[in-house]
C-alpha cells in the first residue's frame, strides 16, 4: 500500500472531501475502527497486533506506525 492508497481508505471512511483535511484532521472513533478495518481486510492479522494503532486517530500518527512496520510504502 501506497500513501495515496491509504489517503483514499481514510477519506472513504471519514467522508472528508480534500486531501488537505485527511493529512491535518483527527477522526472520530467510528472512522477509526472503519479504517482499520478495511487495512486489517488488506493485510490480514497484520494491523490490529500492532502497538499504538488504536491511538493513530489522524493521518500522521497511521502514516508513521505503517510505515515503521514496512505495511506503507514510501511511494
């Protein structure tokens, strides 16, 4: 998965309309569990072991623990 990727997913699931919101705003906790849901569809058993992903409640925090365990590409 990609950064555009993942901006997608997050966008899908917190109906933000810019990209702009995605990369700055937190989401509520029903986006949350939405969002990692569908990353936990993409890598299965890989997403919801990882430490701290329940707090990643905005783009930056989810960026940067995904790309720590190598499920993001730099791209």
């Amino acid at each position: 998965m990609n950064k555009n990727q993942l901006k997608k997913v997050i966008k899908k699931n917190t109906n933000s309309k810019e990209v702009a919101n995605i990369e700055t705003d937190a989401w509520d906790s029903l986006a949350h569990l939405n969002i990692l849901m569908e990353l936990e569809k993409a890598f299965p058993r890989k997403i919801t072991s990882i430490n701290g992903i329940a707090e990643a409640n905005n783009y930056k925090k989810l960026k940067n623990i995904l790309l720590s365990k190598k499920i993001l590409s730099n791209d």
